[in-house]
C-alpha cells in the first residue's frame, strides 16, 4: 500500500447548486414544456368534449 501523507487527500464535497449543466437544464425545460402542451391538449379536448354534449342534449 502507498503511504498517505497528510494533507494530501483533499475530500470531494457536493456539487454546488450552481453547478449543473446548462444541457441538462435545457433537456428538462423542453421536457417540461412537452408536459405542458400535453396537458393544455388534453384540457381543450376534453372541454371540447364536454360542450358537445351539452350542445347534443339541448337540440
């Protein structure tokens, strides 16, 4: 085994908060953006749906 002299092992610590990548940070906001306009689809479907049948009722 190689002697450890002190001082030398310098402990990793956590990686700032500011430190992530800006790839990774943009892969997650067009993925939250897909969520998105995913989630407004299915709302205008769904309120599309709902009007006619209402409309469908009424006639």
């Amino acid at each position: 085994m190689l002697p450890l002299v002190m001082g030398s092992v310098v402990p990793q610590s956590a990686p700032l908060v500011g430190d992530v990548s800006p790839v990774l940070v943009g892969i997650i906001a067009v993925l939250l953006l897909l969520v998105f306009m995913f989630f407004l689809l299915i709302r205008r479907t769904v309120k599309s749906f709902t009007e006619g049948m209402r409309e469908g009722r009424r006639k």
